[in-house]
C-alpha cells in the first residue's frame, strides 16, 4: 500500500481559497484471482537455472561418451574385417593351393584341393558311366492292362506300385513317377506307330544300379511288364546300367559315376568322353594332367591382404588423425586402445621374419612397400618372382610361427577377445554411459523434488501477500472515505 498527499491550490472562490489534503491508493490490481506473484512461471526459472549448468555438464559427457562408444565400434569392425583377409594366408595349409589342368577338356576336367600331389599325369577314359533305360514292346495305351501288384528294384532299393483293374499304361507310368520310395526310376509313355511303349530310366549310374520289375497278379496281363535276370524279352535295354572306366599313369580304375575322387587325393576328375584308344595300328593317345601350385589365387590373396590394410588405415586415419582444414581432430586422437593397436599391426608388418631366406624375410622383400600416406603398394612383379623363385620363403613369410599374417592373427584375436583391449574398453564406455545416465535420472528426480518445494514455499508466500494486498485495499478504501480538512483563509 502507498499513501500520497495531493496538495493544491485547487479552488477559490469569491469567499475564500483553501489547500487540499487527501489520501490515495496506488495499489496493484494483482494477478486474476487475486494472485500476486506467478508461481509457475518464477519455480519453472528457478529450477532451470539451478538444473541447466548440470544437465549441460552430463549431456556434453554423455555425448563424448557415446562418440567414443562409436569410434569403438567403428574400430572393432574394421579390424575384424582386416582379420577377414588373413585366412587366406595365415597357415600353410593356406599355401598348398593347387590347380588341376586337362589336356583335352572334351575328355575329362579335374580340380584339385590343398594337398593334391603335383606333377603331370596320363588318364585314359575307355569308359564312361551310365544309368540303364528300357523300353517296353507295343501296349495298348488307352486300354486297361490289369490289376495287382508291380515291385519295381533299382539297385538294391525296391517299391511297389497298386494297379488297379481301370488303370491304363499312362496312369501305372504317373503312379510310378509319384510313388514313395522311388530311389530314381522315371517312367514315361511313347506312342509309337506300332503301340504305346513304356519307358523306364534310371537316374543312377554305375553296373549296381538295375532296374527289375515283377508283378503279383498270377502271371496274368501285368506279367507284360516285368523284367529282370531271365527274363529280358518284354523289354529292349536302350542303355546300359555300366561303371566307368579309366586309367590313371596305367592304373586302372573303374567308378559308378563320372564325378570321380577317389581315385587321386585331392583330386576330382570330371569324366566326359573316351580317349583315343589304341588300334593295332597307333598306339593310344591319353589325355594329360598337371597339377600345380596355383600362384595365382595366392598372388590374388596376397592383392586382397594389402587392399584390407589400406582400408584399415584409412580407418586409422579417420578415427586419430587430424584434419588440419576443418581444424576438427577424430574421435580417438590420442586414444591408448587405438594407439596401442596400431603400433602392433604396424610392427608385424615391418618385422624381419626367419624365413630360411636373406633374399625373402620381409613384406617389402616380396613387393608390398609403405607409400608416404602410411597406405602399403604391391609390385606384382616382385610377388611373382619370388613364389617363384623361394615358395617356401615366401609362405613362411605369412604363415611362419612368427609370420606376419599368423602373428597379426594371434594379436587381433586377443584384442578382439573377451579380456581383449577393445572388448575392456567397451565396457569401460559402457559403464561409463550407464553412470551418466543414472546421473540425469537423479538430477531430473531432484529438480521434481525442488520444484515440487519452491511451489509450495511460493504458494504459502502467494497467500501470505494476497491477504496483505486486501489489507491494503481495505486501508485505501478507508482513508478516502475520511472527511477532507480544509483551510479557510481570508481573501
């Protein structure tokens, strides 16, 4: 409440002129309701600006955190690839690829596994493998044949077909193709000028793999479709079921089918046509194996190893480098766990290996060198040479117990383990990131519990002055009711 004192020289009249004195009220009309102070609105301020500087320290935490925790990420995956291309190098087995060359590829095409005996080989093919195929004589297509019982046996597999009494050649030929425990007989009908003629194929090749055919009917109508040993006239053997035969440098060999691995270790022989046989006339003209070391998916393996270095670098580079034109440093510059791993995989790469050779002991000795960017180059040349001029040095180089692809696969693997550096460091962050997150489900439940206070302090303090307000009010009103004093003074 203010009180003022208005004084003038307001009025005079022709009788007297005299000094007023009065009381006023300049109180305000208060917030709608008779609310002094906007409670919401001065708790809301408050409470942000004690909440704002710790929610600003945790966020830009968190958002480190989480920047690291995506470098870490981006880290582990790059190395895991990098890892990826080592297999194809890491062990000698990975060395001993072979490639298996034919001669006459019309003849026969082979390939060889690791392990394959390498030199050069004669293989006759006198023989090829194939499945039996008969054909029945003329019957009545559209007529009913019979009822009962057909077994039918390919090899040493049988099954049996129901015939029932309206059941015409087509229908015994669809029952057979549908039938359970088929091992591979197909039957189909051909019509033919002199009749309708069943056809039955197997799908299995090799002498073993026969077809026979018998009948429970008595004897009667579907006797007409049997076959088997002793009993061949109902049929023509348009194919015989025969094993493949073949001769390797002068060993024979003989195989159910023409996809043959047994008879070389390692080696798979495609047959496709016979040789040229001998004749008393010339002799015969075998074909040629050779089978060698394949250097050139080795030389690949090798392209494939240094293109994976380089995109690791890369990585490298983006995750701890420093972009002096955006003046911006990466996520891990200066990071233990991303320094640490690079001086490992850096330092196989640049180690001397005891390969049994002075010539070939080093990756630069065989053609890959470190250009200026820290990106490693392959001269293909210099690879070629030396596989073939030292293979063995050159595949101790990589795969040696102490060889640069075995050792960078033993480090990553321990780095990429369950107690490895990066998997440690996950976890670090991760703790890390769950701390902070904790912190900002805290710091929200106590700026609930301070707004939840400041409101009532300001709601009690709200009331306390609202009443002072109508008070105030009060006393205006009466002062101005109060008679006014006037000063009479004599013209």
């Amino acid at each position: 409440m203010s009180t003022t004192i208005d004084s003038s020289s307001a009025s005079s009249d022709s009788n007297a002129s005299s000094p007023v004195v009065s009381v006023a009220s300049n109180s305000s009309a208060g917030a709608a309701g008779g609310s002094v102070i906007d409670v919401s609105s001065l708790v809301s301020q408050l409470v942000a600006a004690t909440e704002a500087p710790q929610e600003t320290l945790i966020s830009n935490q968190t958002q480190q955190v989480s920047a690291q925790i995506s470098a870490l990420g981006t880290l582990k995956s790059a190395l895991a690839t990098f890892q990826g291309s080592l297999t194809a190098l890491d062990t000698p087995g990975a060395f001993q690829i072979a490639t298996a060359t034919s001669s006459d590829e019309s003849a026969f095409t082979a390939s060889a596994s690791a392990g394959a005996p390498q030199g050069t080989y004669n293989v006759s093919v006198s023989q090829l493998a194939q499945a039996q195929q008969l054909l029945s004589g003329p019957v009545a297509a559209t007529t009913p044949i019979g009822s009962g019982t057909l077994t039918l046996s390919l090899g040493a597999t049988s099954f049996k077909v129901n015939v029932g009494a309206t059941d015409t050649l087509a229908d015994i030929a669809a029952d057979i193709n549908s039938a359970p425990g088929n091992p591979g007989i197909s039957a189909t009908v051909l019509e033919g000028i002199d009749g309708a003629h069943l056809l039955l194929s197997s799908s299995l090749t090799g002498a073993t793999n026969t077809i026979q055919v018998n009948e429970t009917d008595g004897g009667n109508a579907l006797a007409s479709l049997t076959y088997g040993t002793g009993n061949t006239a109902n049929y023509t053997q348009e194919a015989a079921a025969q094993d493949a035969a073949f001769s390797v440098s002068g060993v024979a060999f003989t195989s159910a089918t023409n996809t043959v691995t047994d008879a070389m270790s390692g080696v798979t022989l495609n047959l496709l046509s016979t040789t040229t046989p001998a004749t008393p006339a010339t002799p015969a003209t075998p074909a040629t194996l050779t089978i060698a070391t394949d250097t050139g998916t080795l030389q690949t393996n090798v392209a494939a190893f240094v293109t994976a270095y380089n995109t690791l670098q890369s990585t490298f580079a983006t995750l701890g480098g420093y972009d002096a034109s955006s003046a911006s440093a990466g996520p891990m510059m200066g990071n233990a766990v991303l320094t640490g791993i690079q001086n490992q995989v850096q330092q196989a790469l640049y180690s001397v290996v005891a390969t049994g050779s002075a010539a070939y002991n080093t990756l630069a000795s065989i053609g890959i060198t470190t250009q200026s960017d820290g990106t490693l180059s392959l001269n293909s040349g210099t690879l070629s040479a030396a596989l073939g001029t030292n293979f063995s040095a050159v595949t101790q180089l990589f795969s040696g117990s102490a060889g640069v692809a075995s050792t960078l696969n033993t480090e990553l693997t321990a780095a990429l383990g369950s107690s490895g550096s990066i998997t440690e460091a996950g976890q670090t962050l991760t703790s890390q990131e769950n701390s902070l997150t904790a912190q900002s489900n805290q710091l929200n439940q106590q700026m609930a519990a301070l707004s939840a206070s400041l409101t009532q302090q300001y709601s009690a303090l709200n009331t306390l002055l609202s009443s002072l307000q109508s008070t105030s009010s009060y006393l205006s009103q009466a002062f101005a009711s109060l008679p006014q004093v006037q000063a009479t003074q004599n013209a």
